[in-house]
C-alpha cells in the first residue's frame, strides 16, 4: 500500500515539486501579456476581479494558471499524468482533521482546535464509509481503514475521558 501526499502546497506553504510547472505557466503568461499592447486586449480587459465587463457581456474564461472561484473544481483535478484519486485519497480527507479536533495537533497559530463532538462525527464518517464499501475494495484497503478505526476510536475515547 502506498499513500501519496496530493497537496499542492507543502506545510510551508510552498508548492510542492510536481505542482512547479504552474510556476512557470503563470510566468509566460505574464510575459505573454505585457508583450500585447492594451488595444488588443479588447475593452472588456477594464473589469476588475468579479466585476462584469463593459456592455453587460460575460466575460470570456480566464486563461490565468490560477483560476479563479468559479474554476474552483477544476484546481482540484491532478496535473495531467497523475494517478487520478482513489479509495485511500478519499480515507485521508475524510481522517486529515481528526488530529486537529482531537486536539493532539495545533492550529498554525498555536491554538488547539479541540472539538470532541466534531471529531466524533468525522470517526462515525469514516465508520459509515467502512460499512457501505464492504466488500467493494481490496484486503489491504479493508485492513488500513479497520486499523485507523481502531486507532481512532481508542484516542477519541482517551480524550474523552480524560
């Protein structure tokens, strides 16, 4: 079983290497458009962010690396030739902020973000996920989420008691 980190940030907030060509793209963007003069833009270049171009038409998708709100689905889709995500992706979303709502991991600013019954809820998620797949993924994957159960329920437990 391998499980692979997808963020595209690092904890540092820098992106991590597979997620460099954005970089890049954004940099000969940039260039690409100080070289074009301001009258082959077109007027509706005027708007501002979230603003609707001149006239009342919409304005055309960006063609930025980094899309806006709207494309907000799409900055979630792996770079091309990327294992697309799968069961165990889906497992460590779900556990990602038990560790937090337990309070055994603090926030970036230091503070703890306990919430028991929240962390319950997250457990009974993964719990509802464990039953409704039974039988539908592999061995390995059945035994990685039965021990993370465990694991989990035993320190919610601790935590709750204590």
């Amino acid at each position: 079983m391998k499980v692979t980190d997808r963020r595209m940030f690092t904890d540092d907030g820098e992106l991590r290497e597979e997620y460099r060509f954005l970089e890049q793209q954004k940099g000969e963007a940039a260039g690409a458009a100080a070289e074009q003069p301001p009258s082959v833009a077109g007027p509706d270049s005027a708007a501002g962010p979230g603003e609707a171009p001149a006239g009342g038409a919409e304005r055309a998708p960006s063609a930025t690396p980094f899309p806006g709100p709207e494309d907000a689905a799409a900055s979630q889709m792996p770079p091309p030739g990327a294992q697309s995500p799968g069961f165990m992706d889906l497992v460590a979303v779900l556990a990602e902020p038990i560790a937090f709502l337990l309070g055994d991991a603090q926030l970036p600013d230091g503070q703890s973000a306990q919430d028991l019954p929240r962390a319950r809820l997250h457990i009974d998620l993964l719990a509802v996920l464990q039953e409704k797949t039974r039988g539908n993924v592999s061995e390995q994957e059945t035994a990685l989420l039965e021990d993370l159960l465990a694991q989990l329920r035993m320190r919610y437990v601790e935590k709750s008691r204590g």
